[in-house]
C-alpha cells in the first residue's frame, strides 16, 4: 500500500485548528492556567529562552495554552517521535528484521563447497539491550548453521550489505560526537549499538603499557595501545583516536598503576569489525572457514558460485539455509523511545529507506518519513525539515504543532497503546523521565530531548479530572543548564496535571 493511499480525510478540522494557533475560549480556568505557565516562562531568565509550546485537548482537538506553535525549533531526541511514528505506522508493531544465511554451490557431506553468504538488514537488536551481548546474537547464528550439520566452507562468509549504501556518519553530525557512544555510527551489518567495550590494566610497573581487552572482537588488531602506567594518584586520561588511513582505534593516554577501568567509545567501524566477529563466531563453533570473512558492499560482488551481492536470492547456484530474526518492531520502539537510543533510531530511518525507498540511507529515509508525516499525517510540509532520526543533528527543525500532531494520529489509530507503552514515564526506571515529574507515575507518557541549548518534551498527560491533553514543549538557545530549563519544563506540565 502506498503512503497516499494511508491518507486519512477525518483529521481537516485538527489540522485547521493546530494551523491558526488561536486559544480556547476565555475562562476562569483557562485562564489560570495561560497565567501559571506564563508566570514561568516569562519570568527571568527564562524570558530570554525560545519556547514554543502547544497543548491540545486530547478528546475535541481544542487548544489550551500556545505560544510560538507554529515556529521551528531544533527538537533534539523529540526527532525520534517523527521516526518511530513514521515506521510503527507503515511498517506495523510486527516487522522483524531478518538476517538471511545463503549457501552458494553444493554440499558435500557437511562440508560446503562454495561461500556463505549473509544478506544484511540492518537490524538493530544485536545487542545487550535483547541478548547477552552482540557477539551472543552472532554466536546464535554460528550455533544455528553447526546444528544443520555444516563443519566447513571452502570459501568464505560474505557479508552482503549493498542494499544500504556504505555511508557511517550520519549528515551533519558533528565531528566531536564521533568518539562517543552517544555518536555511535551504524551500517546494514552492525552489532553493540556501534559501541565498543575496552577493559584497560595498568602495567606492572611504572612507565610500562596498559594492556587492553575489547569486546566485540573484530579484527584482533583493530585497537591500537597508547596507554601508559603513571604513579598513583597522577590522574587517568584516555582519549580514542580513530585513524582512518589503517582502520584502527587508537587508544593514548594514561593509567595509574594497579587500576583497571572499563571505558566505552564508538566503534567507528562497525560494519567491518561485526564481519570478522561472525567469521569468528562461526569458527568458535565448530565451522571451519578456508578464507575467512568478507563484506560485500555494493551490488554485483562476486560471492559465490555465481552468485553476485544484490541479487543471491536469484542466483540457481545459491539456496537458503536460515533466517535470523530480531524482536517484532513494537519492542524495538521502546528500545528506543525509552532511554534515547541514539543509533537504533539512526538504523531505523535508514530501514525506512531499505523497506520503502531504493537503498537504506539517511536521504531515502527522510524522504519516506517526510512523505508520511505530510501526505498520511496531514502535517504541512514547513512544519518539518528533518535531516537525521535520532535528534543529535542540530540541523533538524519541527514545530510544536506539528509533534502535537502526530500524537494525535497515533492515539486515533490502532497502534495507539503500542506506542504509548514505548514511551517513558514518570519515574521509570532506566527511562530519561525516571527521575522526573514526581506524582504524575502512570500519568505522563512522553519524549524527551537534550543537546546544548535545547530541551523539549512531548506527549500525553492525564489530568486530575482524567482528561487527556496532548502537548509538545520545545525551547532552543537557552544558554543555561539544561537541568534548569527541564524544571521549568516540568512545572509546566505539573500546571497542566490540574
């Protein structure tokens, strides 16, 4: 089914309302309320800061308090609500990604004379967030192909990825964010959410290296070691350095003699180093591999018999041997939406991209999410200008109105309890509102979203009379702490809870 053939002719008279930005009717208790949150916003210094907020009935559409709705901000991680909006409602609570394994040439005994080939999806779950670890998703595949009765390959195992193009970094990511976890960077075959995990030991003496233990294992070369061991109490520093010209994450700095730290960075080369971890795995588990792993990146790679990357499925030399599936879509979301994952959402726009689009990109992906949300949702087109999934882009713009929206297309849909459980609230554990909004528990389901000099928050409350109100509060150029504009944030909704 088409995007415009989605297209809902019930929704005109919510958008008519959200486009003239006119308040309800005056009363008593409308205006109490317009008075408190302007008595917050207005009042020194916050009066310097860029708010924009609209609050909506969430039974008629009426509006109840607005203040710049119709004017763009940066939204920061309330960016995630338009992606995972967008992909609960055209791919459905149930897609799984799936991981195909294909067998080129023929089978002799248990040996298999030709290649493994895995076509890539992309898939996010590969991770401690749904298994053990991400090498424990790859050991599961590797387990899956020994129980089949497999013991070697005369060939290698081709990772098949050119249906995503081979692009890490997302558009206008800012270079300083690459290091970190926060900034981690994806691809069609990835594992730990990017990240990688390094144990680093002092030496035993004075002026000698650290050593180090990293997980996952790629390559065992891929972590350089620039640590060395200092006196104690000298301080410990240590920065990641990704070098480029040879593919390697080099470690400098520091350690104090007799420490052991456990320090997590991005990975930096995801989808090469997920490779030679399952060439590993599959080695661990009793399958010999002659040429090791390999990863095919764009279409019309030779892998096998044949048999050329993008096209495995057609090939009369190649057959399948099994499907590794994540979680359904609906427990990815959540995954997401609850603690701000950064990099599964970035996996998951460029899915759209896969699924819907000609390649899974950051373009085809926002092109899809972009038509949705204008021709489907019934936001207009210069409410948005989305440039990531995640948020961490500053780039990206949206209005209030336009967030207030499409959580009201998703409460009027079938995918509303769905998406609202997905949410965090009010002190969640592990959630980004766990330490937020004390009373209103159960009460307030709603996104968060953090960068410098942006803080925002959208999505559903129930009153004390348990009505509904839908609302978006986004700020930008606060030049505060972001703990003191989320306050300010929270007494608004607090407000809004009576």
């Amino acid at each position: 089914m088409s995007l415009k053939m989605m297209k809902l002719t019930s929704v005109a008279w919510i958008i008519v309302a959200l486009s003239s930005g006119c308040a309800v009717p005056k009363g008593s208790s409308s205006e109490s309320v317009r008075d408190a949150i302007d008595g917050i916003l207005d009042t020194p210094p916050l009066d310097q800061v860029h708010f924009g907020v609209l609050v909506v009935d969430g039974k008629t559409g009426r509006i109840l308090y607005s203040r710049n709705p119709h004017q763009k901000f940066v939204p920061a991680s309330n960016q995630k609500v338009l992606v995972t909006a967008t992909a609960l409602s055209v791919l459905g609570p149930d897609y799984r990604y799936e991981t195909e394994v294909w067998a080129t040439g023929s089978l002799i005994g248990s040996l298999l004379d030709g290649d493994l080939v895995v076509l890539a999806s992309g898939d996010p779950s590969m991770s401690d967030r749904y298994w053990e670890s991400g090498e424990a998703s790859l050991a599961a595949i590797a387990d899956s192909l020994y129980q089949k009765g497999l013991r070697g390959v005369a060939g290698s195992v081709f990772v098949d990825v050119s249906a995503w193009d081979s692009t890490t970094v997302g558009p206008t990511r800012e270079v300083e964010d690459l290091r970190f976890p926060h900034g981690a960077t994806g691809g069609a075959f990835a594992i730990d959410e990017g990240e990688i995990s390094v144990i680093i030991s002092a030496g035993p003496a004075v002026g000698s290296p650290a050593s180090l233990e990293w997980s996952p294992k790629g390559l065992p070369d891929y972590v350089w070691d620039r640590v060395t061991t200092v006196p104690p109490d000298s301080g410990q520093h240590i920065s990641p350095n990704y070098l480029p010209e040879t593919r390697h994450l080099e470690l400098t700095g520091q350690i104090e003699l007799y420490q052991t730290d456990t320090l997590i960075f991005a990975l930096r080369d995801p989808v090469r180093q997920a490779t030679a971890a399952l060439g590993a795995a599959i080695e661990q588990a009793g399958i010999e591999l002659q040429s090791g792993a390999q990863v095919a990146w764009s279409e019309g790679y030779r892998v096998g018999r044949g048999c050329l990357s993008g096209s495995v499925r057609d090939c009369p030399n190649a057959g399948p041997v099994l499907t590794f599936e994540s979680p359904p879509l609906s427990e990815l979301i959540a995954g997401i939406l609850k603690p701000s994952q950064n990099w599964m959402t970035e996996q998951l726009i460029r899915t759209l991209g896969a699924e819907l689009g000609e390649e899974g990109s950051w373009s085809e992906g926002v092109g899809v999410m972009s038509e949705f949300l204008t021709e489907v949702v019934g936001i207009d087109s210069l409410d948005i200008a989305p440039r990531d999934g995640s948020g961490l882009s500053a780039y990206n713009l949206v209005t209030p109105r336009a967030l207030v929206r499409i959580f009201q297309y998703l409460s009027s849909g079938q995918n509303n309890d769905i998406y609202r459980s997905a949410l965090a609230t009010a002190g969640e554990e592990g959630s980004t509102l766990q330490d937020r909004l004390p009373g209103l528990e159960g009460r307030v389901f709603a996104k968060t979203g953090t960068i410098s000099n942006v803080n925002s928050l959208s999505g559903y409350l129930t009153r004390d009379d348990e009505s509904e109100v839908i609302f978006s509060i986004l700020s930008n150029g606060s030049g505060l702490p972001s703990v003191q504009i989320r306050s300010a944030i929270d007494a608004v909704v607090q407000i809004l809870a009576k």
